[in-house]
C-alpha cells in the first residue's frame, strides 16, 4: 500500500468512486437514476453502476474524459472548463 504523499504512478482512472453517506441514505440511488435518465434520452453516453464492497455501497461512475485504448492504457481526452475560457452561464437570459 502507498504512503500518503506518495509520487502518483502515471496510470489514470477510468471510474469515479462514491461511498454513500448514511445521512443521505437515497443520494447515491437518486445520483444512478439520473444517469440512466440521460442515457435513455441519449444526453449522456457514459455509465454508472451500484455495488457493495465490504458492507460499504458505492456508485461507480464511468468517467467521460477517458479512453482505454486496445492495449489496454488510459488516454485522457482533453477537456475545456467553460470558466476557463470566461464562459459565464449565471444570467444567460
């Protein structure tokens, strides 16, 4: 196991992990439904799916600025953050 701190080894995740939080016990239900919503509306292409590991529910969400190439590497896909480049989405009219 790493040490905290540890120098990031160069291979990138494909998946988001989020733990449910008991004070919000539906979030991670809700979070999935959403995301097959906009699957079936085809507004989103990428996927989510619940699991349990070690009593512990999580959602795993598929991330979308990523492709696993046939070798099996991970290729980030470049990605623009709307604040960046002074798109302001408050007051759009």
């Amino acid at each position: 196991m790493a040490a905290a701190g540890a120098i990031h080894t160069g291979a990138h995740s494909t998946h988001i992990l989020q733990p449910q939080i008991p004070q919000r016990a539906s979030r991670l239900i809700d979070e999935h439904y959403g995301h097959l919503l906009s699957q079936s509306a085809g507004l989103a292409a990428y996927t989510s799916s619940l699991h349990v590991a070690n009593d512990v529910v999580f959602l795993a969400i598929e991330r979308y600025d990523r492709r696993t190439e046939p070798d099996g590497t991970v290729t980030l896909i470049h990605q623009e953050e709307s604040r960046a480049v002074g798109v302001n989405h408050v007051n759009q009219g």
